[in-house]
C-alpha cells in the first residue's frame, strides 16, 4: 500500500502512457513535445506498453529520465 502512494504525484493521477494524449505526457518531467511524440509513436508501433520500464525502450528516454517520471506514470 505504501508503495501506491510513493507512485503518486503531486496531482495525485499517475498518467497512463498507453492512453495518454501529447498534452498529458508533457506535463512529466523532462518530457516535452519530441519525447512525447516518441512515447505515441511507440506504443503505435508496438500495440501499447506492457510495463513501464518498456519505455526506456523509446529513443530518448534513458534510465535517468525514466528514473524521473516513473513515480508519475503507469500502465
């Protein structure tokens, strides 16, 4: 339970990356326009996500910045 919390952000709505429009991507750190075209075009290309650490798999996104987005998002 405690761990659902850390997950959290300041909203309190992790953002989905399988259902997430452009707008709602870049409100994540270190996500902008570019990145979050990538993360559509990815999970286009590869019908969605499975898990979240198969965004580190989208050009750009690398462990640092999944290390900053990751308590914002889920699946």
């Amino acid at each position: 339970l405690g761990d659902v919390y850390k997950r959290q952000s300041q909203s309190g709505a992790l953002i989905n990356i399988n259902t997430a429009t452009q707008e709602e991507l870049e409100t994540l750190p270190s996500i902008g326009e570019v990145r979050a075209q990538a993360i559509i075009a990815y999970r286009e290309e590869h019908g969605g996500f499975r898990t979240t650490d198969e965004l580190m798999e989208v050009s750009g996104i690398g462990e640092k910045i999944f290390a900053d987005i990751s308590p914002h998002i889920t699946v």
